[in-house]
C-alpha cells in the first residue's frame, strides 16, 4: 500500500533524492523571489493591498476531492486566503507544508484556508498529491483573484504573485494582513491573530 504519511514537517518536504539540477533551479528562483518579496508587492506597481474593513471579495478553489468550495460559503466563520508564487519551489512548498501541519488545528477552529496561485488546476493537484494538502487551492490563472485583493507581482514581468496572507473575518471582511511572509511561522501567526480577534460578525 502506498505511504500516505502526512508527518513530514514543513522544514522535510524536500527529499534527498530529487533531481540535483530541479533543486538548484527552484534554490535559485526561490532566492530571487525572496530579495524582492521581502520587500512588499508595491514592486509590482499593482495598486495597494486590499485593507482590514474591506469586504473580502469572493473566490473559488477545489478540495482535494475536487469539489468547490467558495469564501462567501463560509460566512460566520473565518478563513484564511494566502497568495504564493509558484507550485513546488522552496518558500511556498515550506509554507503549504506549515499549513498542512497545522490543520488540524485550523479545522478545530472552523477556520478555512483558501492557497492562491496563478498556477493551473493540473499543477495544483500534483502539488497537493505531492505533499498531501488538505486545504482548497484556487487556480487563479488569469490573476483576477490576485487584482481584486490588491496583491502585486513577486518579482516584476513574472506572473507570480507575491506572498501575502489575509485573515477574513466571520463577517467577511478582512480582519488581518499579512504583506510580509515568514513561510515558516505564517500559519501559526493566523492562528494566534483568530485567538484575538471578534469571533462572531456582527448582528
């Protein structure tokens, strides 16, 4: 039967034996994403980040069975909506990994978490096969998602958004954001900003 471990740490999610010249590839793009990332997506000269009050506009990804699931269905609740570059390199393998292994946890939360790239449907289901992503993954391939929330380009030319997480709160707007992401602690910087936060929208 085959391992279907999901155990492997965010920090683990590459192996030993993948292709000498695909991990020096993705070590390189990764490092060129990093240098301007870290410095906002204003880069991209693609507007300002959508700001906390703004209603969070709707969006659709698929579950791993492929079923959709939308942000305005989870009304009463919060969710999580995290924009990243590129499937399978470095950073953003960490950071879907960190979330996979705080799920869990989300779930206890009733919290959903919604990963947006501009990659296709196919790229996304061999990224969670990869790496047995529980979460919906939205294949925002004409980069309208990314527009409507203000998100620039990671690097400038390349269409590939930058990393930045929103927070949505139960009354669907947003309640937090993140335009600087540590891929590593993002997941557990959302959980610890739900802990104090309003937990119910307001009647």
């Amino acid at each position: 039967m085959e391992d279907r471990r999901t155990d492997i740490p965010a920090e683990g999610c590459y192996e030993p034996g993948m292709n000498k010249k695909l991990i020096v590839a993705i070590g390189a793009l990764a490092a060129a994403l990093t240098s301007t990332v870290g410095a906002g997506p204003s880069l991209a000269g693609d507007g300002a980040l959508l700001p906390v009050g703004a209603v969070a506009p709707d969006l659709e990804g698929k579950d791993p069975k492929g079923a959709p699931v939308k942000l305005s269905a989870q009304h009463g609740h919060f969710a999580v909506v995290y924009f990243y570059p590129k499937d399978e390199t470095v950073g953003c393998t960490k950071e879907a990994c960190a979330f996979r292994d705080s799920y869990d946890k989300f779930v206890k939360a009733g919290i959903t978490i919604f990963a947006v790239s501009h990659d296709d449907e196919a790229s996304h289901r061999g990224f969670r096969e990869h790496h047995k992503l529980p979460f919906p993954m939205v294949a925002d391939t004409t980069g309208a998602t990314q527009r409507a929330y203000g998100v620039g380009a990671a690097m400038p030319g390349l269409s590939m958004a930058a990393r930045v997480t929103f927070l949505v709160g139960p009354d669907g707007k947003i309640a937090r954001v993140w335009p600087k992401v540590d891929p590593l602690v993002n997941a557990t910087e959302v959980l610890d900003a739900v802990k104090t936060a309003p937990q119910r929208p307001p009647t």
